[in-house]
C-alpha cells in the first residue's frame, strides 16, 4: 500500500459537515485508512465520524509553523514536547517548508534529552491498540 492514512490540510467545510465526513469516514474504513484530523476548524466532527465508522483516528495537537519565524515554531515545539509528558503523546504536525524542515533539524536533538521518542502514526496507532 502506497498510505497507511490520510489527513486534512484544508478543507474546514469538509471536515464540519458531518455527512461529508460519514461518507467519507466509509470510505477509509474500506481502504483500511486511518484519518489525522489537523484541526482546520473548532468546528470538526472527523472524530466523531471516524469513531462511529470504525477507523483508527487522532486529532493534531500542535501544527508547528503557522508562522515561519523559528521562535514561533520553538515555543510550538516545545508546547509539544509539554503536551507529550503530560499526555504520553503528541501529535505535531508542520507545513513542508524549507524554514519547517529547518526547524525540526534543530530541534529534534531536544527529544531524546527530555525523555521523549519521536514515532510515525501508525506506530502511535499500534502502541494505543496494545496498551
């Protein structure tokens, strides 16, 4: 398989309409997709429809470069890292930027000095469903 998931990057109207989503959360699930919801809106309901549907699903907690300027994304990151302790995990997500990029090079080393591993999703998925 080419994916594992999908996630949403625009489409806060998509991800609002909980009809849209349903018929959407029917599809993944016959595709065995998970979904990421980046939280475009307050008003998302990709949760509840993934959840009613079926599938593996996780909410973003930090998108780490609304703004391109490396002081922003450290505060970001480190709203992560403190997220993470708290919760046992993090979902950080990040535009592919050249400065995004940049960022997490520098930061990445701040991983293993506070404790904390770095997974992909379906790795994430898979320790949830054990644990």
């Amino acid at each position: 398989a080419w994916a594992s998931g999908v996630s949403n990057h625009m489409g806060s109207a998509f991800t609002a309409d909980p009809e849209s989503m349903a018929t959407f959360a029917s599809l993944l699930k016959s595709r065995r997709l998970f979904f990421l919801d980046s939280v475009t809106t307050s008003r998302s309901v990709a949760v509840q429809a993934a959840l009613h549907a079926g599938i593996p699903v996780i909410r973003r907690d930090v998108f780490l470069d609304t703004g391109i300027r490396p002081e922003e994304m450290h505060l970001r990151w480190k709203k992560a890292l403190s997220i993470a302790k708290e919760k046992g995990k993090a979902v950080l997500v990040c535009h592919g930027r050249r400065e995004s990029l940049r960022a997490i090079l520098d930061l990445v080393p701040d991983l293993e000095k506070e404790g904390i591993r770095a997974v992909t999703l379906d790795e994430l998925f898979e320790r949830d469903r054990t644990s």
